[in-house]
C-alpha cells in the first residue's frame, strides 16, 4: 500500500545551522516527487528524515495519517535507493534482493516469487545468479532498485541515485525508473541536483534553497512561471539584466542595456527591475530600427536542431539567444549586428529582492 507523505513545519538544525526551515507540503499517494536543488540546501537532510536517519526536530512527518517521528528507521516499510547502490558484494544478484525479505520473515516460495517479479520490473531477471562485480554499473543500480521495491514498501526513497552513472546510462534508468513507478504506483520521493533529471522525470518538483522551498509545482510551471530569480536561473539557462520599468504614454517600457522591451502587461510599479529571458525566448532581427536590444554576435554553435548564439550588447552585457533548424533558420555569422526581441508574455520581471513582479 501506498501513503501520502505530509511536511507540517519541518526544521531541522546542526548546531547553528538551520538545514531546513519551516517546511510545509504534503506528497500525493502515488506521485513521483523531487526535490531538487544545490548542494547545501537541505534536499538530502529532508529526505534522511523521511527514512529515519536523521532526527525530526520540529514539526511532524505523516505516512497518511500515521505520524513517523518516533518510529525507528527499520520499521516505517521505506524502500531506499542510495547514489552508491550499496550492493552486498559476496551475494548474488537473487540474494542482494531477497536480503530485505528475510529480514522481514517472508517465507521462501513468496520471497522467491517476488524476488523474481523485481528482477522481471527491473529487466534482469537473467542475471540471476551473477555476482555484482559482473555487473555494470546500470545493472547494479537497477539490482539497488529491485532490492527497494521487492519488501514492497509504502514510500520509496532515491537520493541521487544516477549521479554516478555516465551520460547514456542516466537517460536509460531515469526512463526505467520512472515506467517503473508508473507501473506500481508506489509514492516517490527523488532527491537530485539535475534540474533536466528532475524536469524528466517528476510528477511535481520542490525547488530548495539554504533549507528552503523556493516554489512546488509541475516541471512545465517551474520552467516556465518560476517563483522567483533564483529558481529561474537554477532551473535550465537564462539571461538576467538589470532594467527600469517606465510609463510612457499609458504603455509600459522595460529599458535596458541601452535598449528598450515593451511590456503590454500589468505593472503598476516603476523603477528598478531584473529582467528574465531564456535563450529561446529572444527573437532575432537584423532590422536595426526595430524596438529591442541591440548587440553583435560575438560567437555562433551549430547544436544540430538549433543553433545557440552569444550577443553582446551595446553596453558590453552578454546574453544567448537559440533559433531552431526547424524553422528555416541557418547559422548566422559572428560579427553580425542584431536586435533581439522579447514578446511580453514571455518576460519574467522581479524586484530588488528577486521576487516575481
């Protein structure tokens, strides 16, 4: 059986060090959940909470309605896979799974049964009887998998599980992990530092930062409506720079780096500004009269589907601006004077402090 996981005013400290502060959120029954951000920000302590490795020292963590505090680590039925498998060397691949089963008592036949039902989710039901120095590193990671969910546990738990996996083998277990999660339903908690992992593979994502969530939602509302200036630039690329929101004439302007963005939105302020755009969001133009920022291109790459171009600005500012082989368009040549514009639905603005306007 599967539970939704709830965060009532979580803190956590070491020392003087506030890890983590104030969380409250819950995790739906079933839902793949991340938590996703730099080192340091208290995704790993949230998580070793939740499987009883670290003490809760404010708030409450609720399996359902079962609050966990005060349960020890080996009795809240949590499946874990760690970043380094942890696999049992002198055990083969069918022990290394059915070790949490007799810890469990389960009787031979069923542990039998359900051993080789994980391998079969896991597809390495053929690997049976190898040894984990046999095996690569893919392999092993989904034997790690396999050991977590054969106890059939109520929350599963993965703390970067793919990080010491090389490029292609990431994509290939991030695929299998998240079919595989589909597929038995079992609520997910994933903690890791790679924003596309996270944006891949998620039903939902918590952005953290020195112990605080920064913003919950859908990876497609994270890319694209972030909370705030940190999670825009944390989360894939994008180009900051320093504005003025300006009334003129009743419509309002965005100047910056000697150029000027209209904004057909509402803005009641006016003043200083930070303005957001990712590389392909900027349209580019070679009329020079239009309303926009004007640069050179100072370097050009060809990246197959679309080609990624640094400009810079008037004012010497650099910013990057894709256009996509899709569209027609064909590689422009370093030293070309543009005009980038920006359509207003697509601009983030935010205050001094970062926050969205």
């Amino acid at each position: 059986m599967s539970y939704a996981v709830h965060f009532k005013e979580i803190d956590k400290y070491y020392g003087d060090f506030h890890a983590v502060k104030n969380a409250n959120f819950t995790v739906k029954e079933g839902e793949f959940f991340t938590l996703l951000g730099p080192s340091g920000c208290g995704k790993t302590t949230l998580l070793r909470m939740i499987a009883g490795f670290n003490s809760i020292e404010g708030g409450t963590i609720s399996f359902g309605d079962k609050v966990i505090n005060k349960i020890p680590a080996h009795k809240r039925n949590i499946g874990m896979v760690f970043q380094n498998y942890a696999i049992f060397p002198h055990m083969t691949v069918f022990n290394n799974v059915a070790y949490g089963l007799k810890a469990r008592s389960i009787g031979k036949k069923e542990a039998e049964e359900r051993v080789l039902k994980a391998l079969r989710l896991v597809r390495m039901e053929e690997y049976k009887d190898r040894e984990p120095s046999k095996l690569s590193g893919g392999q092993q990671q989904r034997i790690a998998l396999a050991r977590a969910i054969v106890i059939e546990p109520d929350v599963l738990l993965m703390d970067e599980p793919l990080s010491n996996l090389d490029a292609k083998l990431r994509l290939e277990m991030r695929t299998i992990i998240k079919k595989l999660q589909r597929e038995l339903g079992i609520t997910t908690i994933y903690v890791t530092h790679d924003q596309e992992e996270a944006l891949a593979i998620s039903d939902r994502i918590a952005v953290m930062k020195l112990g605080v969530i920064q913003q919950i939602d859908v990876p497609e509302n994270i890319y694209k409506s972030p909370a705030n200036a940190f999670v825009a630039g944390f989360i894939g690329t994008s180009n900051f720079l320093k504005g003025e929101a300006v009334k003129e004439n009743g419509k309002v302007y965005l100047h910056a780096h000697g150029g000027k963005l209209s904004y057909d939105r509402d803005l009641a302020y006016e003043g200083p500004v930070t303005l957001s755009l990712r590389p392909e969001e900027g349209v580019l133009t070679k009329n020079l009269e239009e309303e926009g920022l004007r640069g050179t291109i100072t370097l050009s790459t060809f990246l197959g589907d679309f080609m990624n171009y640094e400009i810079t600005l008037t004012d010497g500012t650099i910013m990057e601006v894709n256009e996509y082989t899709k569209d027609g368009k064909t590689l422009r040549e370093i030293g070309e004077e543009v005009v980038v514009k920006a359509d207003a639905a697509v601009l983030k603005v935010y205050n001094e402090e970062g926050q969205v306007m």
